[in-house]
C-alpha cells in the first residue's frame, strides 16, 4: 500500500510564491492519492525541509500533527528579498493501520518582497512637463540605458520592484518583463498601492548596455470613472512609475544595478489617449520602433527629463491575488454586414478583453476603429446599453504593415465588434484576421459541474464566463459600461459560487482589506460604501444598506468556509464589529429603522424597468431578515476566534431579533406579511419561522407561490441566491428543479435559449423580440443573478463543505427534474474531490472520490427526509479518504410539478421545460 503524493507546497494565499508580503509566510500542500494509498488515509505528522537560497543552508523541521493546511512558519522570518526553497513530506496510515510515509514534494520557491518602506531607494517619477487639463492625459515612455557589471564566474539574479500611478508594462532590452495586463491593478489607491515583483535575470545582458523601458497610462489612478461621465483625477492628476532593479550575485548587492531617477528620460507615447472606458487611440506614425532596447533611439523621438513626485501616504502593498492576464484567444466565427452595411465581427462569444488584428496593411494616415458591444439589436449593433462608455479603439496607420495590433492599457465587454475605416476591397478584411484577447484576474479554476441536460450546462459555462469577464482586478458589476465598479452586494451574493469555481479567497481577501479602510476612515460612522475603490456617485449617498453592506461580516465568513483561515476573520473584525455595531441604523426595536430606504430585493423581474428597487417584496422585511442572519454569522465568528463574551452577547442579539422579526412579520397563524418567493426563501434560509408548523405552513406558501408564477423566477439580488436552497431545505427540490429548467422569461435558461453567452444583468435584458430591455441600466455580462449554481453545485451535483476548509466534506446529491446525471468536483485544499451519480429507474449509484486526510460525510437521496419536520434523525455515513461507489433505491417526487392555474383558463400555455 503506498502513501499520496504531495503537491508542491503553497504559501499563504499568494499566487506563485514570488514576491509575498509576509515574514513567516505560511504554508499549505495538497494530496494526491495512488491508486493503492489506503482508505482513509490521514496525516499524524509532517517534515518541512527548507533550503536558504543565500548560502545553501538546510533545515528540516518535523511536526506531530494532522494539519496540511496553512500550518505556521517553521524557522526565522524571512528578510527582505530572501528566498528559500521548501518541501514537505507527510507520515500517516489508512484505516487499515498501516502506515506509510509520501514522498518528498516537488520544492517550492517562497521570496519576500520588500517588506519595509525603507526598502524603497527609487522615487515615484515623471514627466517635468506638466500638461494642466482636463482632458485625457496622453500616455508616456520611460528609459534609461546602463551597464550591468557583474563579477565573472558568479551567480547572479535580478528583480524589478515595479509599481505606477496609472497602469504600465515594463520592457527589459526589448521584452516584456511580464505578462500581466492592466498592472498594478485597481486597489483604494489612497490606502493601498499594489506592486509587482518580476523575475528580470534572463532579460539582463551582464557587461553590456541594458535598457529598462516602461510606459504608462491613465488607468484607473488618472482615468475618468464613474456615472453621468464621470470624473477624472480621483487619485492624482499625473501618470507616474516607481521602479526599482536590484542584482544580486550571492546575494550581495550590486551598487550598480540602483537605477538613479537623474539618469531617466521620458518621452510622450504614440498612444495619444487609453481610457478604461472611452478606449485607446494609436498612431503608428509616431512609433518609434528603437524606444525601449539598447542604443540610441530615433531621432524622432523628443525625449526629455523626469521630475520625481512626493511619495504618497498610502501603503505599498504585494498582492496575494495573481495579476490580470491574457488567458485565452478566441477566433472570430463570423464577419458580416449589418443593416445599415457596416462590417460587424462576431466572436461567438460575450468576453471581456480586446481585439488583437493580426495584420493591417492600409494607406497611412487610415484611421480604423473597433467599436464594442455585447448584443446586436434589429440588425445593429447595440451600444445603448454602454451609455456614455465610447468602447472604442483606433489605430492609425503609418502606411507600414503592422502585426500583431492591440491596444496596451484598455479593455471591453464584447462579443460584437464594428469595424470602420478599413477599405472593403482590402483582403485582410477578413474574420480570420482578428482575434478576441480574453482577459480577468488568472485565477486557478476549482471547481467543475455537468450534467445530463445541455442547457442548464451552458448556463453553467454562461456563469463562468460572466465570473471570468467580471473579476478583472476587483470583483466588479459589468464590463462594458461607463461604471465597472467592485459593487459590494453584488459579490456578497456572488461570494459562495465564485469560490467554488475559482481560488478567489487571495483576491478577495486583498479586496477586503480595501474595502475595511474605506469603512473605517474617521467620520464614515462604520459604514462600508456601496463599491470598493470608493468612487464620487451622483445620486447615491453614503448610506447604510442592507445585503450590501452586509459584505463585511458575510463574505470574509464564506472565504473562512472555504479556507479554514481564522487570519481573515481576525482582519476583518473591527470592520464586522462597526457595521453592527454603528453602522446599521436601527429603530427602536433594533431591526431596521422602518422608513430608511433599502434597495431590497433589486432587480426584481416585476419591478419597473427604472426603478429596480420597486419589487413586490417589502424591502425593510428583506433588510431585516438579512440583519438576523448577519448576526447570527458575527456571533459564529467571535466564538471561532474565541471572543467569548462577544460571541454570547450577538448570540443573545440574533434571538432577539429573530424573536422581533417574527412579532413584526409573521401572523400568529405563522403567515408571512410579505408572502413573495424572495420574502418565504428568505425566512426559510435564514431561520426565521416559530417552529415546524409555521415551516411546513411556509413549504406550503412557498409552492404555491412558484406553482402561480409557473414556475418562472420572481426574484432579485436578494431571493435568487436563496430561492432553490430554500425550496430544498423544505424538501421541495422538484420545484426547484422545474424552476431551474424553466425556459420562459423570467427564468436562469430563458437567455441561454435567447443564446446568451453569459448571465445577464436582468432576467430580461434582451426581450423575446430581440429588443434591449428599455431601461437604462441594462447590461449582459453580470454575474449576480448566476449564484444559482451554488446550489448545482451542493445539491444536483452534491458536494459541499461540512467543516471549514473542507476538511470534512458534505455530500447530499438530490437527483430530480429530467436530469439522469450529474458530475461535480472541487479542487480543494486537501486534494480533488468529485462526485458523479447516475439515476437509472429507481437505482442511484454515485461515485465517490474524497482526499487523503479529510473526511465526508455522506447522505444517500434514500436517506433524505420527506417532510419539514422528519420523524427520525437523517442518517448518514462518515467516510474516510478513497474512492467509492454507492448505491440505494430512490424514486423522487411527482415530475413535472403542475402549475397553478386558474379554473376559467380552459386552454392553459403549453410548458416550455428545458
């Protein structure tokens, strides 16, 4: 019998070890069975062995314990810039108690970034020409040109500490010193400042003349943001880097490699404008192709001299998240002619990124634009829903070929492209010679689900798309318009499926640490904004909102779940204590003062098109059943950080609470006053009903509720992420599968049969005649109303964390609707998990693969209470690591459901189920 193998181990949550922003960084590794490793397999002990990199030194630290997961730094803290090589090995038996011992894990590489300002010899610099406007600010190049000398014989390695106001690449003799997009990125600019730590030894000549180049534009520091066109210089009204190269030959440094700011030059770019929403303008006469490599550039170019800029007050911070990237190239299917004869290019595919041509050979001074949209309307395409986002970009030609075209510091939400000014005789006017650069924050994908039905699969591939497109730095709303904000109740009710089907918790917990600072500045009174970065919004005062606000006790509590990382919580517990604390403004009761105005279940499909905050469901009913809910998860989270007295005290408050909510909302007769889908799931979520008569009442209401709307969807932010959870808590799940198949509008698969490609903003964004939804907020690339597949996940597939970090695992497939099949896995932080079961007849068989050192905890669908109030305790088995497969006998509920319809309608509509 053989003992896992182990993965290269991991440190913290940071994305590839390289450049960490911690001392005693710690560390984690998963397991991969063989095929023999015993069931049940566990670890009783673990060897860490750690290699310094300054003298070769080796340590090896052994540990009795059961923890693989962010187990403590073992050894000193690390310095600045130090490096370590680190592996793992782990000791442990299976049930059968014998034991083995895996083999060493693949070394990884953990360095520190510069962990002390002091650290820092380089200035902030640009340009001595300070242009005084309120227009956009052109783009800028630095270089500076040096002699890299480096002892003979010795090995030596350099890094390039690199960071902007405004967006950049860097260049090293000609290349780019990385692949990232957009860098730094968008974080609270005033508080926090990313920089990125890049790997330069191969791109340096030692003994010759090197050159590190870099460019610069608006981005988000400079650029406008915002809503009514925005506003610009929200952070500074200049575009300026910090660079600092360090070589190292045996870790000393040499002197040489300090670049002094005197000695760089910066000239204007030919990109004469890049805006995050308006696009990028290149002209190519004004390149000057010598710019960034040894020697001397054109004449052409007026280069000048750099002024350094006062340091800013804010932190510079290395980001545990991975960096935006270019992760896929998606050919264009289609080019064709609209009504009105412009040339259209269609992806087939609503992605967000830009539009690489592979090759433009037109007259100079030829201007040829790429104008984005996500949708065509009646034969044109629709920018309407942009509103006042230009989405365009333009290259100018020098009448010399050019390659490879894109624009550097832009991106947009697109599956249309409308292209202009490229004569129509010309052959490369063809789909064949563009392509779509899709780009997001390259985080490491998780989790996977398919199953039996094609269209509840595409709208699975529809969520992760939107989820690719939308986590673009910061977790934002939209793409393509002149917004693209880190709205906070988006992700809040995003924040469970994300994390399944990506390692967000490195992200999302730098964003929360943004998000914390902008609540906790003096004088916000506890309250978080409605979006982080914090941005001036005409018509959106700094007030107090429930489900939104909310973000910062729930989503630090879901990254716990997934990650078992108290640190997290500890971090962001002043921030949960204020909002509760200060921030929720409260009436007499301690629920929600009554005439405050929410926002409510947005976006509910009856509310009107501008007004998305008018829905059936009473908004202070969903506030305050959010605010139980939110406190009862604070109580939960002061007893895991053992803040006992806190923790009994918010256990007192979610009672009482609970206790008024119910005086206030429930009749004696267990009737809910708001009785809508999104009032009934909330109350059944959340806990809130008496006792089991009042949730069986409830299971009632609720049926008819969906049964009357047949089976169409009738909520918003608020309902969609509980509604199908609610119906099974309630042992409803067929109504929540023939919710789930529903197919016309409002429903999850009425826009995948309209061919969407990703989940919209509203549940009719586009109407059935292929008009845009007539509001002005209208977007197709949005991920909020996706969280349905939370529950494809943990009830269709079956899989689910049971204890935080998943090391103990639920399992509790509910097969129903016309699915026959279904495949989930996860990739968790102990290994691969992964279910697939097959309903054949009455026979369910399921095959189960759990990692070594967790453990499931399994319930069969034959195991599964009928009723809301069980007359026996739901059995269960605990598994150890292994695989199995199980088997029971299962007949589901009545399918399909019947509709409720009224006895006068003789010929009632034909169902339309997926």
């Amino acid at each position: 019998m053989s003992a896992p193998k182990l993965a290269a181990p991991t440190f913290e949550h940071h994305h590839n070890g390289l450049g960490v922003g911690y001392s005693e960084p710690r560390i984690s590794w998963q397991f991969e069975p063989a095929p023999d490793t015993p069931k049940g397999w566990s670890q009783s002990k673990y060897e860490v062995e750690i290699t310094w990199s300054a003298d070769g030194k080796v340590e090896q630290f052994s540990v009795d314990s059961e923890e693989s997961v962010l187990v403590p730094w073992p050894t000193r803290p690390l310095r600045s810039r130090e490096s370590a090589e680190i592996r793992v090995r782990s000791y442990g038996k299976g049930l059968d108690g014998s034991e083995s011992t895996t083999p060493w894990s693949v070394a990884s590489v953990v360095e520190a970034g510069l962990l002390s300002r002091d650290d820092w010899k380089a200035s902030f610099i640009t340009s001595s020409t300070r242009i005084e406007s309120n227009e956009p600010l052109r783009p800028l190049r630095f270089r500076r040109e040096f002699t890299l000398d480096t002892p003979p014989f010795k090995k030596w390695h350099a890094r390039l500490y690199l960071t902007a106001m405004g967006v950049c690449q860097a260049y090293v003799n000609g290349k780019l010193t990385s692949d990232e997009q957009m860098a730094p990125g968008w974080t609270s600019y005033k508080h926090r400042l990313n920089y990125r730590v890049h790997d330069v030894t191969a791109l340096l000549t030692p003994n010759e003349k090197n050159v590190i180049a870099i460019e610069v534009a608006e981005g988000w520091y400079v650029g406008t943001l915002g809503f009514l066109g925005g506003k610009r210089f929200l952070y500074g009204d200049q575009q300026a880097i910090l660079a600092q190269l360090e070589v190292y030959s045996d870790d000393v440094l040499l002197s040489s490699a300090l670049v002094p700011n005197e000695e760089w030059q910066v000239c204007d770019s030919p990109i004469k404008s890049s805006e995050i929403y308006d696009g990028e303008v290149y002209d190519a006469r004004l390149e000057d192709e010598q710019w960034n490599v040894p020697g001397s550039s054109s004449g052409t170019t007026d280069w000048g001299p750099v002024t350094t800029v006062s340091w800013p007050s804010t932190e510079l911070v290395a980001p545990d998240a991975p960096p935006v990237r270019i992760t896929q190239t998606i050919e264009a299917v289609d080019i064709f002619k609209s009504k009105s004869g412009k040339t259209i290019v269609d992806f087939g595919q609503n992605l967000v990124g830009k539009v690489q041509i592979r090759k433009l050979d037109v007259p100079e001074g030829t201007a040829v634009t790429l104008k984005h949209a996500e949708v065509m309307e009646h034969g044109e395409l629709g920018t309407r829903p942009l509103r006042l986002a230009k989405a365009t970009d333009t290259v100018i030609s020098a009448g010399k070929v050019i390659h490879d075209w894109a624009p550097k510091f832009t991106f947009h939400g697109f599956r249309y492209v409308q292209v202009e000014g490229w004569p129509e005789d010309s052959p490369l006017l063809s789909k064949d010679n563009f392509v779509a650069q899709v780009m997001h924050t390259d985080l490491k994908r998780r989790g996977d689900f398919s199953c039996s039905n094609g269209l509840v699969n595409q709208l699975y591939q529809n969520v992760i798309w939107s989820m690719r497109g939308n986590f673009l730095s910061i977790p934002t709303d939209c793409p393509q318009r002149n917004e693209r904000l880190g709205w906070t109740g988006d992700i809040q009710v995003f924040c469970p499926s994300a994390s399944f089907l990506f390692d967000t918790v490195g992200m999302l917990k730098d964003w929360l640490q943004d998000l914390a600072a902008e609540q906790l500045q003096e004088g916000r009174g506890g309250i978080p904004p409605f979006v982080c970065p914090e941005i001036p919004m005409p018509n959106w005062p700094h007030i107090p909102e429930a489900i939104w606000d909310d973000v910062v006790v729930l989503t630090p509590h879901v990254l716990y779940q997934f990650s078992n990382d108290e640190n997290i919580l500890t971090r962001q517990f002043i921030g949960m204590q204020q909002w509760l604390g200060i921030g929720v403004k409260r009436g007499d009761d301690g629920l929600w003062d009554q005439d405050h105005w929410q926002l409510g279940d947005w976006l509910d499909p009856k509310a009107p098109p501008n007004d998305p905050s008018n829905g059936p469901t009473d908004t202070i009913l969903v506030a305050d059943a959010y605010l139980v809910h939110t406190t009862e998860v604070f109580a939960e989270i002061c007893k895991i950080l053992g803040k006992t007295e806190l923790a009994d005290m918010y256990s007192f408050q979610t009672e009482d609470l609970r206790h008024k909510f119910q005086h206030k909302y429930i009749t004696p007769a267990g009737k809910l006053m708001s009785n809508t889908q999104t009032g009934i799931a909330l109350a059944i979520q959340f806990s809130l009903y008496r006792n089991a008569q009042e949730l069986s009442l409830a299971a009632h209401d609720l049926t008819k509720q969906v049964g009357t709307a047949r089976f169409n969807i009738a909520t918003g932010f608020a309902g969609t992420p509980v509604i199908a959870h609610a119906l099974s808590k309630v042992c409803r799940t067929q109504l929540a599968y023939r919710m789930l198949l529903e197919k016309t509008c409002p429903s999850w698969l009425y826009p995948v049969t309209m061919g969407a490609t990703t989940v919209w903003e509203r549940w009719d964004s586009m109407l059935p005649d292929g008009s845009i939804n007539p509001g002005t907020m209208t977007s197709f690339n949005h991920y909020a109303l996706g969280s349905i597949v939370d529950w494809l996940h943990a009830t269709v597939g079956g899989i689910s964390p049971d204890e935080p970090g998943w090391e103990r695992i639920l399992v509790c497939p509910i097969p129903g609707g016309n699915i026959t099949h279904a495949n989930v896995s996860f990739n968790g932080p102990y290994g691969l998990i992964s279910c697939a079961w097959e309903l054949v007849g009455r026979k369910f068989s399921m095959s189960l693969t759990i990692p070594p050192n967790s453990t499931a905890k399994v319930i069969l669908p034959s195991d599964l209470p009928r009723d809301v109030a069980p007359s026996k305790e739901v059995e269960y088995r605990i598994l150890g690591s292994g695989s199995y497969k199980l088997e029971c006998e299962y007949e589901a509920a009545e399918w399909p459901p019947k509709p409720l319809i009224a006895p006068y309608i003789t010929t009632p509509p034909k169902e339309d189920i997926a």
